[in-house]
C-alpha cells in the first residue's frame, strides 16, 4: 500500500457510521452482511449506509457481491493487512516487531 492508497483508507475510515460498519464486516468475516442489515445494526438510513459504503468500497476497504436481490459487503482483509503494514513497517526502528511485541515499542 502506498501513502495515497493510506490517506484514502484512514479517510474514509474517519467517519463514525463508516468506521462502525468497517468494524461490522471485520467481524461478520469472509461471509460478509448485507447492506440492509448493516443499516438496522447502526439505526442508519439504508441511503445512508449505501453511500458510506460506496466511500469504504472506494477507498479499497470492502468488497461486494450479489447475492439475488442483495448486495452482500465484506471487508477486504488484504488490503487491511497492507494497511496495518504500512503504518507499521517501521516500528521499533526497523526491529521485527510481532504483534505481540507492539506494546514493547511504546
């Protein structure tokens, strides 16, 4: 991932109703939750949710499918994997820093 690709993810990350629909798909996993679904969990207009979620799937965070009728949204662990690496790949000055030696970073 490079600094542009960052800049848009962390963006699109920085809104309360995209950020917990992000949390939502991470946790539901690889099955992923339909659209409707995620807008009754957060009390959010479907409307609403289709635009946040046409702002995560901009910004390369989710993927979606069709399902029937449904539209089904699934994070993209890839790319928060690429996410997570590029702000992490020079932790504790380039030392190999696992996850759990993040906190030994502080």
């Amino acid at each position: 991932m490079d600094a542009d690709q960052t800049i848009r993810a962390l963006g699109a990350l920085a809104q309360e109703h995209r950020l917990a629909a992000y949390r939502l798909l991470v946790e539901a996993g690889p099955g992923g939750l339909a659209a409707g679904a995620l807008a009754q969990a957060l009390g959010v207009p479907p409307s609403s949710m289709s635009f946040h979620l046409a702002q995560l799937n901009n910004a390369g965070l989710i993927v979606q499918r069709r399902d029937g009728r449904s539209l089904i949204y699934s994070a993209d662990f890839a790319a928060m994997n690429s996410l997570i690496g590029y702000l992490t790949e020079n932790c504790c000055a380039g030392a190999d820093c696992g996850a759990a030696a993040l906190s030994d970073c502080a």
